[in-house]
C-alpha cells in the first residue's frame, strides 16, 4: 500500500488516523509492603486453633468414654479447621495476590491491557463477592487480558 492510499482513506487529523494516535501514558506500579509477620501470625492462629480442638477431643473422649462422643471427638477438629480455612481463606488469596504484586517483574506487571490492572481487579472482585466466585472472575479477567481487548473493566 501506498501513503496516497492511507492518506485517502484517513485524512490526515482525522479520528481514524491511525498514525497520529498519542501511546498511552507510561502506568505507575504499586508494589505493596508484604508483612511476613502478618502471614506467621496467621498460620500460628491455624496450627493453635487446630491443636485445641485436638486436645478438646481427646479429653472428650477419655472423660465420656462413648462410641457416640468417639466420632463427634474425631469429627470435631477437622470440623474446626475446615471453619478455620474457609474464613482465612479469603485473607490468604488476597496476600498472594499482594506478594505477586511485590515480587513480579516489572514488564510482566506492565502488559496488562485493562485498568485496574489484572491483579488489582482479582482483589477488589475477591473483596465484593467472595474467595470463590471472585476467584473465577479474576481468572477469567486473566484469559481474556490480551490484544485486541483491554479498556477499563471493574468488577
């Protein structure tokens, strides 16, 4: 093609003038503070948690003696820790998604193509509906972040 052709079809100043198009500003990163201390206070608050219900249930069984309190005493910490999990989980997903903003390179972090960024939406979609289904939208957030998409996409 020639430039007589390009210029006949998009005039020079005109919207569709693809030559003249201004490349996006340069885009800041955010690296946040990772708080190791937060992350060992919380496995302590698990392995404690667990460790009592433990110690509960022995002392159950060993105090009543049944088959009934047996089965209850042993369904009794996984009951707990399954509690446990499902309420810290939230918490952990968004720390791995802070500590992934802390240590990923720069130009794997840059690529994004949306506003907010790919990981900042997998937070705010984890905060406003949950670990579960804020999870499967922020990765389907991730397959689709690539050319020709892009734009601002909030959850």
């Amino acid at each position: 093609m020639n430039d007589e052709f390009i210029t006949s079809m998009h005039p020079p100043g005109s919207a569709n003038d693809f030559r003249y198009f201004e490349p996006a500003p340069p885009r800041e990163l955010y690296r946040p503070r990772i708080s190791a201390l937060a992350a060992v206070t919380a496995a302590l608050a698990v392995t404690t948690a667990v460790l009592a219900s433990l110690c509960g249930a022995y002392l159950i069984c060993k105090t009543i003696g049944s088959p009934y309190t047996t089965l209850v005493a042993t369904l009794a910490p996984i009951a707990v820790f399954l509690a446990i999990a499902v309420f810290s989980l939230k918490h952990f997903m968004i720390w791995c998604v802070l500590v992934y903003q802390h240590r990923a390179p720069d130009d794997v972090r840059l690529r994004c193509l949306y506003t907010p960024s790919c990981s900042e939406y997998m937070i705010m979609s984890i905060m406003k509906y949950g670990t579960i289904r804020g999870t499967i939208r922020g990765i389907k957030r991730l397959k689709r972040c690539h050319y020709p998409n892009g734009g601002h996409d909030y959850p």
